[in-house]
C-alpha cells in the first residue's frame, strides 16, 4: 500500500507539514481561517532542530498494535490497509497511545478521544496534505516494499 | 456436529483467534461458543458506557456488524460448553448437545472473585463489575441518591466508580490494601491518583475491609460505618479454568499455555484472561488479564490453530486507564533503578534494571507512552540510546539515525 | 560605521493579517531576517541583511511574506546613481575591492531578444512533433578526418572521439565547492536521465560521483584542483578552462572556509586553505603552450577523450578560436558576459567581455571562411535562458549550449546573487550542511529534467515550424533568423537580415 | 528589371513539377516524350521555369565537355569565348537551334561548345580535369557579367528557359535530339525573378539535378558547402542540392547509396535498431556530414553519365512514384506523366522517404556510351 514515509536526510526542520495538516484537518477552506491565532494540533509532529529534524506519523503498521490492543474497536485497517480511527466508538482510553511505538497517536484537541494520520482520506486534501507542503521532498507518499 | 475450530467464549481473545485462523484458512468451520446473549464488546467499555460515553449500540461494535458472517462464524449465545471430551474432541453444551472440534480454544475468560464477607448474602443490591448485563444490572439498581459502597480500588472497582459517579449519590471505596491500585501505581503515583479522584467526591477507606453488611450498613474492620444503597464487589478476578482442569489439562492460577498457547491437551489451546501466557520481563509465566494481551494471545493461537506459526512471546503487563480525565499509563514491573520526576500532578517514574527499560508509570505525562513501552517490549538496551533525552520525553531522536530511517522510512 | 549605514535595498513586507505565525520563514532564513517576537507576540522583519533570495516568499504557507524594491533613494541622479553612490561609499568605508556573482545584470543589449525565428507559410510544410519524429540528437567532436574504406571499399566507421547528446543542452562547469554536493548529484543524475552531459567545474570530481563518468565533463583549469589520471578518464570529456565569460582574465578564489572535508578531498588541498585558481594557466603563455596540454591532456586519456577548451567571450574571440580549432581540440566552448560566477569582482563582472551572441556569430563564421568549422564543435554558453535561445544560438552556428544559470534557477536559485556569501538559502551556493540539504538532488535532478525536456519539446516545435526535423540542419542556418532593430553592422556581424528582408 | 536569382542574396523557394525517363539498355529515346510527359503537370508550373537534361543526346562528341552559354549581350560573348580559347580547346562551337514561339521571350544569347581542357593550362593547374573544368565555369559564372554556362558535361546537356516546360521543349527542338535519359522540371517559384539561368535542372559536369521542393535546412548547407569552395550564387535549392552531390559524390567518392544516407539521412531512432555494420556506417556518415542533411520536402532526379537516381526526402512530403515498363524507367511527380507515355506500365511504385531509386545502364550500353562511371 501507499504510505507516507519520512526521509529526515532531506527534513528542513521547518514545521510546514504540521500546519498543513492541522489545515487539512480543520475542515475549513482557507488556511488563514483556520490557522491564525490558533495553537494547533497536527497529527504529524517534527522533532529535532535545523541539524537534524524528521516527521513523525502514523506507519499504518500492517500489523499494527493499536489495533490489536484498541479496546472499542475504534481502530482498524480499512480495506486498504490505512489504519482509521472512528472517534465516534473511541472513548478516549488511551491504550493506543501506551501501544503505538512510534509516539504517532495523540490526544484529540480536547482530549475526549485520539487522533491519528489518516493518509487524509478524512479530509478534503485529496493526498497527504504534508507531503504536498513539503518543499524537500522529505515526506514521500508512495509503495514501498 | 463438528467444527475445524471451536472457540468457547465469545470476547476478545475468540476475535484474535478468528482473525488468526482466518490469516491462514479461509475454508475452515469455525464455532464460537458463549453463555453470553451479545455480540462480543470489550469489557471495559462498561464503565464507559455507565458514564455516558458510549451506547450499547456503539459497544457491540466492536467489529463490524458482519463480522461473524464475513469470517464464515457459527455463533451459539447463551450457551455454556459444560465439559470437554478429550478422547472424543467434542465439548458438551449447556442443554445436553454435543459438538466435535478440530482445534478447540479456551476464552473462557475469568469470574468476579467475591471472597467471603458477612452478611454479604443479605444485601439485596449486590454487583460485580465485569459483563455489559452486571453494567445494566447496577445501572438499574441506582439513582441519584444511591449511596454506593465499592469493595475494592483496584482498576475495576475505580473505573466503576468513575462510570456511576454522575447516577449515583455517593461513593466509598474500600481495600484491603493501604493504596489505591496497588496492581499498576507505587505509593506516590497512586496517591497522585487518589488525591484526584477524592476531589471527585469519592471517599477512600484504605487499609480497612468490610467485617460485616447488616441493615443497609456495612461496619468496617476499623469499626467505622458505611451507610449503603448499593454494594460493588469488585476485589479481583479468578480465572476460568475448570474446563481445562477437569479435561486434564495443567491449570496453576490460570490455564498453562506454551509460547504457542497450546494446553498441555491435544489440539487445545487456551487464550485471554483465563490463561497464562509468558511476561517477558519477568520470565514467568502469569495470567495478564488485559485486553490487549487477550486479542495479541488469541490472535497466536488461531494462527497457531490453523497451521501457521506465530510465538506469542513479547507480553507485558501494560495499562492505560483514565479517571475523570486523569491519565495514566503504566508497563512492565518496577524492579530495579528508578527515575522519577514529578511536576504537579504530573509523574514519571522510569525503572530501569539490567541496561534495559523494565517498566514506567505516568501520569497526566502520557504523550507518546508507546515509545517506552517499546523499550520495555523490545528490551532496547539503553546504551543504544540517548536515554538522557527519552527520559525527558519518549522521542524518536533518541534512537540511532538506522533505527530511525528504518521506524520513518521502512514497510511497517 | 554608523555614517556608513544604508538603508536596505529590499524589503521584506509581512501581511500581518495572513501570517500565521508558523515561523517557518525564521526558520528558512540563514540572514536571520525574520524572527518571532514573543514580547510583541508576533512575527517580526528586520530587512538589513535581506539578500531577495524569496526563499521565506516562497515557503510561507499563507503567502504573507513578499519582497519589495525598497523606495528609499538618494537624491536622483541620472549619472551618479544609486549602486554608483553606494558602491562608493561601501569601498571608501572599506577598502576592498567589490565582490559579486551571477552574470552581469547590467543593461547591455540582449541580442536573443532582437532575433526574430522563421517558420513555414504555404510553400514548405510545417512539421508537427507530436506525429513526425524531430531529431536533437548531436555528437560533438572533430568531423575533418578523411573517410577510410577496407579493401572492399567499405567505409571504416571510425572518427575522432565524440559526444553524444540527445539534445543540444549541457549543462555548464559549476564546481563543487562553489556549488553544493547535492547540487552537483542532481546535475549529474539529471544528465544521465536526460542523454547529456554536466561539467565538474574546477572543483574536481567527488568520489561518489564517478558512477556518472558517461554523462560528465571533467574540467582541468589553471588551479588544477582535483586533476588526476583517474579523473582526466573519469568523464566522457576533459575540458581545459581558459577563461569564464563572468570574469574573463581573472582566476578564482575559493575561501580556506569554504574548503571543509569532502571538498579539500576532492580538490585535493589541505582543509582550510583558499583555493587560488591563477588567472592563466602557467604553463599556458601562448596558443602553442594550449597545443601541448592538449595533447598532454590526449595522451592521459589515450586519446579516447574529446578534449573541450573553453574560453571567455573577448574581443578577438574569433582569432583566439581559429588558434584553439587548429591546436588540435575538439570543441571549442565560449562564455559569453553574462554567464554565471560563484563570486567575482563587480567591475569585472560588469565591464569585461562581450555578448556570446556577437562572438559566435563571429567564430562561426570565421572557422568557415577557414575551411576548419569541422574541425571543431562549437559550443556557447552565457546566458542562455529559454529554448529559443538555444534555438537562435544553434541558427547562428552553434553545435550545442552551455546552461548553468537556467540550471541553477530550475534548482531553486533566484538570482539574488549572493553566492559569494556561501549562505545560499536554496541549499546551491553554499556549504553549510544545514542549508544544503534544503536541495534534495531527487527534486534537484526532476527540475532539471523537467526543464531540459521542456525546452527540447519547445525546440523541436519551433524546428518544425520552420519545417525543420533534425537539429543539425538548424545549425548554422542563419536565414532562419531575422534581426529586428538592429544595425547594419550588428547584422552584419550576427550574419543575417533584418526583419522584412 | 527583372530580379535575378541570387540578386540582393534574396533566397527564392519554389514547388514544382519533375519527370524522369531512362532506357537501361540505353535506347536512345526522343526528346519528345520527356515534353510530353512533363506537359501533362503544367498545372504544377507557373510559366516561370522549365527544363530539361538529356544524357547520350551528342554521341559524336561524348568524349568533349559541351558547355551550354547563355550570354545577356555579344560582348558578354566576345569575353567568355577569349577565356574559352585561353582555358580550352574549342573543338566545335554553334549557335543551340531554338524555334521562335511566343510564348518563349527575351531569350538571351544560347551557345553550345564542345571543349577540351588545354593540356598545358591543366598541368599548370596542378588539378584534376574536372576540377579544372568546375573551376573555369564557376569563374565564368561568378566573375564574368553577362555570362552564365549552364550545363557542362560530356555527351549530355541541359536546356532551360523562362516558360512553361513543354514550351522551352519545343523552343528547344528537342524533338531533334535522342537519349538514353531524360529529366524534366516545370518550375513554380514563389517569388517571380524569371531569370533564365534559375531554371532547372541545375547541372555540374554530368550532373544534374531537377528537384521539386523547398528545403528548410537551406542555409545549413550552404554555409557548409561554401567551405569546400563552392559559391551558392543563385541561393536555390537546386543549386546547393547540385554542390552538395558534386561535393559527397565527386570530392568525397561516396556511393550514390552512401550520398542518399547523408542527404536524406535515417532518423537515428531507425539507425539505432539497425544491424552492424550498417548501423555504425551510417551513424558515421551522418554525424560526418550532419550539416549536409537535407530536411524540408524535395523530390528530386539526379541525372549523371550512365544513370539516374530519385531521391524523396526523409518525411517523403513532397510526392514521386516509379514506374517500370520492360527496360524503361519511368518517375515523376504524378503518375500521369508517366502514363502519357507509357499507359502500360509494368510496375508503379511509390518509394519511400530517403530511399533511393537507382538506375542505371546495363554494362553494354555503358560501353556503348563510353561513360566512365
């Protein structure tokens, strides 16, 4: 499957992709709108300075242990592999967040349920809105094997 | 009758099994059997539920709705497998039938252990807090005024308090123990933890247990006084295991399983909170009664069942509970150095022992626990790490640059 | 000194009410323009050091930010002008001599823009690429050897070393050192997709970089850094730089901090010390001295090379070319005043040399009126911006062109010209790690490639609107040009009509 | 006045019409059957051009160059004939009969003379004789006023005027004259110089060349050729189509087939999915000669002693069928005016883009003629 990968050789550490997805996923069609004045919260986070930085996000394990341990079955694979939250069934137990080991699952804003990367097929981006503002290419939507 | 696959139970772990078996074998008869009348639904989303924060709908969705139909499963509800028949490989059911199995699994799950108290018998409103109908049950029983006493602040008996904290009058807890989960908390995590939960109104008697229920009071070891409407017992769980036992099978606290979650019976294999399975910290074999281990279990033993392989050999104990919006997560045991910091009700403590991460409490610090808990499962030595900057906080900068290219960059 | 202050030439102008406050252009900026300001709790400007590059223009996800021409202005004078003041009172203030880089931005005459391109009308076909095939393959190299038959009167096939390009486009010498590793990885790999060749530069050849051998020019200049035998057989051409249409008669200048690892590897010289590239070689005093490096440089390479010198486009350009044709080179490379530089003095960049268009037209014609435009391919560089520059260039006499500033603004470049900083936002001029991996060569080597296939496409429309299918029966085909407002004399030298004739 | 080609270097593209006709057991055929055959495509000329090339007509002189003059006026005469008489020996020297028709006017002075080298002037020369011969008619040409020698091979000549071509045909008596090979052009320039020297054929020595097209990679070619001491003066295809084959055939002795693979060379995309050794053969010879690809749309017949080559151009946008009829060749623009000769046809072809079509003599009949190819 397509999965977003994150080549930190090419990370210029300058956070553009966390905005881009907190404008993804802010439902509203003006980035200004959506962003200004706001402290957001994007399902991908970069760590590291402008020596080293890298983008983290979910990898949509194939055999993922959010899923496994997801006590409501709010987490699942769909049919294409990408691993999906249904915040209507998440009671916001958080075990996901003790099993994800990458660190690619967070609190929702209000801390009610989780939220993870989606790949954006929740939204209206069309693609992975942090790999289209990427300007390095340092986080790639693609098949790999 | 005969199944390629009988599963008795019908939770979490018969979801691994089915899914397990179904990675391998598509054309395999599965039957599930459980004394149960729903759908399966994790149990701990009772106390959710009670609280509000999910439906009865919601929960019994915890698969798809064709899940049983789309992996070709016969789903027998209110049924109880009575006996299993090792020579025969069939199980006998509640109402006298009988069924052949190629493959059987044990999800039998565990009961509400209600130890012996007097005048227990007496009280008319009496739960404990394990199944969706004891749920509904309590629900029932309660109101606004209820004065509800918990026996029990152990992860059960809390998160029932949490779930009835807004249908019910008043809450007591009372253990046994000097501090409230005991099982997952040290002392200073888990009277953080306490502190938070009285603000809600919940009255702690600690070191202390019921002497005696009589007349809608219960008198206390300590001869202080509880005034009741309802009582929870809800002081632990005893695994179900006399079908494995009477079949033969080796049974210590909970049923024996090797790395691949056979019995010591023939083509029986037992999965979830009635069975034991290996905490890889420890090395010792134990029943971890978690969901998650439940599904992981379940999930070897079906493709185990079905001719794959799969070693289930990677458990710990792991946690993550919330109270009133409090959340802590917790893994692995604490035997060994620890570091802690403490910043208000924030708290981390990171154990660590043999140049390995054994196991973490947080609480209200929780972001990106899993990345501990890696540490914990994969054993990462830490002197492969920056262990100073984990410690700060779980990060993927702490790992080597390879580590890193193959977590952001490989097919996971 | 305070009196020496002056107020910035750009600006950066932020619209507060579409900033975001995503810092992204404080992080993007190496000149430190852009910072937060937590007391004032927004995003704040400081333009002294802005340098244009649009770097923080183009990566605000709001477009908040742009650059603008500040207005500020001494008093107007249309002698004394503003950069005249300026440069004045910033060398009185310092002593030194002005540096600079890219090509001459001054306003001497373009003459691409004042040649106009034939097409077919009625009498002749015009040809539609998209159904007949369109030929820009070339080879460059010596064509004047004499046809050899086997004693079955068969023709031996054998020629002279040659290049072999599917389009007419190199891309130009750019060292590595004044440019950044991952900007020669994307030429290199762009010129490997693409069936064409990039040219090391002076800067030697880095190891990694050998597996492109087939699609590199290795450059020998009067540094000689880097030249060894395994590098002289490395490329597919060895090119010996006399001279560099941004600074004709003067050498090159690398800083000792510029010279870090991998670059005093490759250059072979001690890390920290200035790469001094002498502004003559000094065992070139005269065209017999270019004769025998020539043949020095043939006899390393077995003489399986073609061997390219490039010279700067100067005054007597067509008499230093019949030299070069006749001292037994292969192709000969001209740079004209505009070409690029990674720094050079001001003065000399925009005072010396002339336009590429003019001296071609003269080599062109003078090798012919020789009888010797086959002994050598010409190749122009210097300013080549667009197909049809490549085209007009090729009608002129050209064998095929030397891009480096389209390569360089195809990578992100925006001609701030501030390469002489080595703080190039763009991650090219520079060789900070941070800023150079701003260029991933991935996205580096696409736009190059994309670029070059462009134009290719464009050329071969406008070949076959003049009914033309191969490029070689373009080259030299002057009535396929027109000028337009020209003089006589400039028609002349270019060799064609003006517009209407 | 009427422009002259060349005049004020102003290029003159033209369409026009050709045909062909070759007996390769050197039948000697009668000049009126070329007439008409190219009647019959006078749609495809305006009036402004025609003429022909005949091969074998003067077998009592095929071992003498005949030079066909037109002279403006008797002193343009009186100056060529002294630098004939100072460079050649006249051996024979006569007015070309023409008949007066109307619609042939302002025709010049037309002399033919039957000349060899003088002996002593090409020794000095240090030159081959043809190279020779080719270097007195371009001095004639370029450098002196009032003449022009348009055709100056052995036992062949060329006849053109201002006019349709069946016309000049008849203003030319051609009807008197017999051959083993005829070319034919009706001419239709798009600019109007109406010069009698820019009719076609174009010839030098016994080549001569008729050519329907307009070539694109004119300037090209003539800027190359130029180098090889060629003076494109009447900046026409046919003319540097003529130097070119003169250049490759003559100077560089490549085949007819190898010339064919220069002019009209294969796209590489062909070249590169052929076999060795034709591959690298022909990638040598058209990166060799790459500035002699000829691109633009041209059919045209090269006439030479003993043969006859049809050459189209590679993208084959200008149209030339082949006919055959025992041992007679036909080919032309249209099929027509192989036709109104010959309705029965034995074969009718249309060759492809840059293939060349090659007759010649069979050895007999080559004898016969005494060529020397």
């Amino acid at each position: 499957m397509k999965r977003i990968y994150v080549n930190e050789e090419w990370c210029l550490g300058c956070h553009l992709c966390e905005y881009q997805c907190a404008f993804a996923n802010s439902g509203m069609d003006d980035m200004v709108k959506a962003l200004k004045g706001k402290t957001i919260h994007p399902r991908i986070k970069v760590e590291g300075d402008n020596k080293i930085s890298f983008a983290v996000n979910c990898r949509h394990c194939s055999d993922a242990r959010c899923v496994k341990g997801c006590i409501s079955g709010a987490l699942s694979r769909d049919k294409d592999g990408v691993v999906v939250i249904d915040t209507d069934k998440c009671v916001g137990c958080f075990t996901c967040i003790l099993s994800c080991p990458y660190g690619a699952i967070m609190p929702s804003s209000d801390h009610s349920v989780v939220q993870k990367c989606q790949l954006c097929m929740d939204n209206a981006s069309g693609e992975p809105a942090c790999v289209k503002g990427c300007p390095n290419r340092a986080i790639v939507y693609e098949e790999r094997i | 009758m005969k199944y390629d696959y009988l599963i008795i139970g019908n939770s979490i772990a018969a979801v691994g099994c089915i899914e397990g078996i179904r990675e391998n074998d598509n054309e395999g008869s599965i039957c599930v059997v459980t004394d149960e009348n729903y759908r399966v639904y994790g149990r701990p989303l009772i106390s959710y539920y009670l609280w509000n924060k999910t439906t009865e709908k919601k929960m019994l969705s915890y698969r798809p709705d064709n899940f049983y139909k789309k992996n070709d499963v016969e789903l027998m509800l209110g049924t109880r497998a009575e006996k299993i028949n090792t020579e025969k490989k069939t199980v006998s059911l509640s109402g006298g039938s009988e069924i052949g199995y190629g493959k059987l699994l044990i999800a039998a799950g565990s009961s509400p252990f209600v130890p012996p108290m007097k005048g227990l018998d007496g009280v008319e409103k009496k739960f404990s807090f394990m199944t969706l109908d004891d749920a509904k049950a309590l629900a029932e029983a309660i109101d606004k005024d209820s004065r509800v006493l918990i026996v029990g602040a152990g992860l059960i008996g809390l998160k029932c308090a949490e779930g009835i904290s807004d249908r019910a009058g008043s809450l007591t807890v009372v253990d046994l123990a000097n501090r409230i989960l005991p099982s997952i908390l040290d002392e200073k995590g888990s009277a953080i933890v306490r502190k938070h939960i009285e603000r809600r109104g919940v009255k702690f008697y600690l070191n202390d247990s019921v002497a005696e229920f009589k007349d809608g009071t219960a008198t206390l070891a300590s001869g202080k006084k509880i005034d009741y409407d309802a009582v929870v017992i809800a002081v632990g769980v005893r695994p179900n295991t006399a079908l494995a036992a009477d079949a033969g099978g080796e049974v210590n606290r909970g049923i024996a399983t090797d790395l691949k979650c056979a019995t010591t019976i023939p083509d029986v294999y037992a999965a979830g909170d009635c069975a034991e399975c290996l905490n890889s910290i420890t090395g010792k074999s134990q029943v971890l009664a978690l969901l998650p281990n439940a599904y992981m279990m379940g999930h070897a033993a079906g493709v185990n069942m079905s001719g794959g392989e799969e070693l289930y050999d990677d458990a710990i104990p792991m946690n993550a509970i919330g109270f009133w919006g409090l959340h802590i997560i917790t893994a692995g045991d604490y035997e060994g150095e620890a570091y802690v910091k403490r910043e208000g009700i924030k708290y981390k403590k990171l154990v660590t022992a043999d140049n390995n991460l054994r196991g973490f409490i947080l609480i209200d610090d929780i972001e990106r626990a899993g990345i501990y808990t890696r540490l914990v499962r994969e054993k990462t030595p830490l002197d492969e790490i920056d262990f100073e900057a984990i410690k700060e906080r779980p990060q993927e900068m702490a790992f080597s640059r390879a580590v890193r290219k193959d977590d952001l960059g490989g097919v996971k | 000194m305070l009196r020496d202050y002056l107020y910035p030439e750009y600006e950066a102008v932020r619209n507060s009410d579409l900033c975001i406050g995503c810092r992204a252009c404080e992080r993007q900026c190496s000149n430190e323009v852009h910072r937060y300001d937590s007391d004032l709790g927004k995003m704040v400007s400081d333009s002294t050091n802005c340098v244009d590059c649009q770097r923080c223009v183009c990566l605000c996800p709001t477009h908040a930010l742009k650059i603008v021409k500040s207005d500020h202005t001494f008093k107007l004078n249309a002698n004394w002008t503003q950069e005249a003041i300026t440069d004045v009172i910033r060398q009185a203030g310092t002593g030194a001599v002005l540096l600079s880089a890219m090509g001459n931005p001054k306003e001497y005459p373009v003459y691409w823009d004042k040649m106009l391109i034939n097409a077919s009308q009625v009498t002749n076909p015009s040809i539609d690429p998209l159904r007949e095939p369109m030929e820009t393959k070339t080879y460059l190299g010596k064509k004047s050897e004499e046809i050899q038959r086997d004693r079955n009167g068969n023709i031996i096939p054998e020629t002279s070393p040659q290049l072999e390009l599917e389009t007419p486009i190199m891309f130009s010498a750019m060292s590595y050192g004044s440019i950044s590793y991952n900007a020669h990885k994307s030429l290199a790999t762009a010129a490997e997709e693409l069936g064409i060749l990039y040219n090391t530069g002076e800067g030697g050849l880095h190891e990694d970089f050998y597996q492109y051998g087939p699609n590199t020019i290795v450059q020998v200049a009067s540094g000689r850094f880097g030249v060894h035998e395994d590098y002289l057989n490395a490329g597919a051409a060895i090119e010996i730089k006399m001279g560099q249409g941004a600074k004709p008669g003067i050498g090159g200048h690398l800083p000792g901090e510029k010279i870090v690892d991998d670059i005093s590897k490759t250059r072979m010289i001690p890390e920290g010390t200035d790469a001094i590239s002498p502004a003559p070689h000094h065992d070139i005093y005269s065209i017999e001295d270019l004769r025998q490096l020539v043949f020095s440089l043939k006899e390393a390479s077995d003489y399986k090379k073609p061997v390219i010198v490039k010279i700067a486009a100067v005054h007597n350009v067509a008499a230093i070319a019949s030299g070069i044709a006749r001292s037994g080179a292969d192709i000969i490379a001209i740079d004209g005043y505009r070409g690029g530089t990674g720094a050079a003095p001001k003065r000399i960049r925009d005072n010396v040399g002339i336009p590429i268009e003019l001296a071609l037209a003269s080599v062109d014609q003078r090798l012919r009126d020789e009888g010797i435009r086959d002994e050598v391919s010409v190749v122009v560089g210097g300013s080549i911006r667009s197909s049809a520059d490549v085209v007009k260039a090729i009608a002129l006499g050209a064998d095929a062109v030397y891009i480096a500033t389209s390569a360089l603004i195809a990578m992100g470049c925006h001609l701030c010209r501030s390469c002489q900083a080595g703080k190039c936002n763009w991650g090219i001029a520079t060789q900070v790690p941070e800023l150079v991996k701003r260029l991933n060569p991935a996205d580096g080597k696409e736009r190059l490639v994309n670029l070059v296939r462009a134009w290719t496409h464009e050329i071969k429309e406008m070949m076959g609107g003049m009914g033309i299918n191969s490029i070689e029966a373009l080259r030299g085909n002057r009535l396929m040009l027109r000028g337009i407002g020209l003089t006589n004399k400039e028609l002349e030298i270019l060799g064609i009509k003006h517009a209407g004739e | 006045m009427l422009l002259r080609e060349g005049e004020n270097g102003n290029r003159i593209p033209a369409g026009c019409a050709i045909s062909g006709i070759f007996s390769k057991s050197g039948t000697r055929i009668n000049g009126k059957q070329i007439i008409d055959s190219i009647s019959v495509m006078h749609d495809r000329s305006n009036g402004l051009g025609g003429g022909f090339a005949g091969y074998g007509i003067y077998p009592e002189y095929k071992n003498q160059y005949a030079f066909h003059v037109f002279y403006e006026t008797n002193e343009a005469k009186e100056i060529c004939e002294r630098y004939l008489d100072r460079h050649f020996d006249v051996i024979n020297l006569s007015k070309i009969p023409i008949r007066r028709i109307p619609e042939i006017k302002d025709e010049p002075l037309i002399w033919r003379y039957f000349v060899d080298p003088l002996r002593t002037r090409l020794a000095a020369s240090q030159l081959d004789e043809k190279e020779y011969v080719v270097r007195c008619v371009n001095r004639i040409n370029t450098k002196l006023d009032g003449c022009y020698v348009f055709s100056c091979g052995k036992n062949m000549g060329v006849f053109k005027a201002v006019g349709f071509p069946e016309d000049v045909g008849r203003f030319y008596r051609l009807n008197e004259y017999d051959g083993y090979c005829w070319t034919a052009h009706g001419r239709y320039p798009t600019n109007t110089p109406g010069w009698w020297g820019g009719a076609h054929p174009f010839a030098m020595l016994d080549y001569s060349i008729v050519h329907n097209g307009e070539i694109s990679s004119y300037d090209a070619n003539r800027r190359f050729i130029e180098m090889y001491g060629y003076k494109c003066n009447l900046l026409t295809d046919t003319e540097v189509i003529t130097y070119i084959t003169d250049y490759l055939l003559r100077k560089q002795k490549l085949s007819l087939e190898e010339m064919a693979s220069v002019v009209a060379a294969p796209f590489w995309s062909t070249i590169d999915h052929m076999e060795e050794p034709e591959k690298s053969r022909l990638k040598f010879l058209r990166n060799k000669f790459s500035s002699l690809l000829i691109t633009g749309p041209f059919s045209i017949l090269l006439g030479f002693t003993g043969g006859m080559m049809a050459l189209n151009d590679r993208l084959k946008l200008r149209s030339m069928v082949v006919g055959e009829k025992d041992d007679m060749v036909y080919i032309a623009s249209e099929e027509c005016a192989m036709r109104v000769i010959e309705p029965n046809l034995d074969t009718i072809w249309s060759p492809r883009g840059g293939e060349p079509v090659i007759v010649r003599l069979y050895d007999e009949a080559m004898e016969e003629i005494g060529g020397d190819e």
